[in-house]
C-alpha cells in the first residue's frame, strides 16, 4: 500500500482513497468544492450531523478520477489546529485505506 500526502486539484487526483482534513468553522465550504453537481454528498454529510469536530469522520463512495472512497476527518476549531493533529489521526486513514484497498481486492476475487 502507497500513501502519498499533496495538495493538489481534486481533478488530479488518482487515488483509491482521498482524505479531507476539514474544520468546524468552513466543512461545508470545503465539501461544495468537491462535491459541485449534486449536493449528493454534502446532503448525506448534513444527514448523519458530521460538523468537522475534532475526531469526527464520515466516509463516502465517489467513484470519480479514479477515486473510490473520500474520507472526510474533522479537525476542530480553525484557531486550534496543529500540525501535530495531523499524525494523531493518521492511524485512522490507514485503517480506512486499509478497509477500501481490501474493499477493492474482494470486488476483484
């Protein structure tokens, strides 16, 4: 398994899984961004209450570029994030990377 970190475009990407650090305060700004047609996933996001707390995850099939799944991972208050938080929650994009890549081997079987 290959992780990369980048910001880039998300027309760019090709990836099996795209993670979103987003915060409380412009989670939804973020989602529009990616999600420009339908609404589809801001909709579900809305539906499930995920905020952007700290800690909060929620994951979604997307399915274009390439790209299988978005995870998205709430990181709190604008004000109080560090970098540091970053690698708390890496333990958790690699359970999900991990979950989506056998996800895709099954598929294949």
């Amino acid at each position: 398994m290959i992780y990369k970190v980048k910001s880039t475009r998300i027309e760019a990407v090709n990836a099996d899984l795209l993670v979103f650090f987003v915060t409380e305060e412009d989670w939804e700004v973020d989602v529009r961004r990616l999600d420009k047609n339908n609404g589809e996933i801001l909709r579900h996001l809305k539906h499930v209450d995920f905020s952007g707390k700290e800690g909060a995850q929620e994951d979604f099939p997307y399915f274009k570029n390439d790209v299988k799944q978005v995870l998205f991972i709430g990181v709190g208050k604008k004000n109080n994030f560090r970098l540091e938080d970053l690698r708390n929650h890496a333990a958790k994009i690699s359970k999900k990377a991990r979950s989506v890549a056998y996800l895709d081997s099954a598929k294949r079987s």
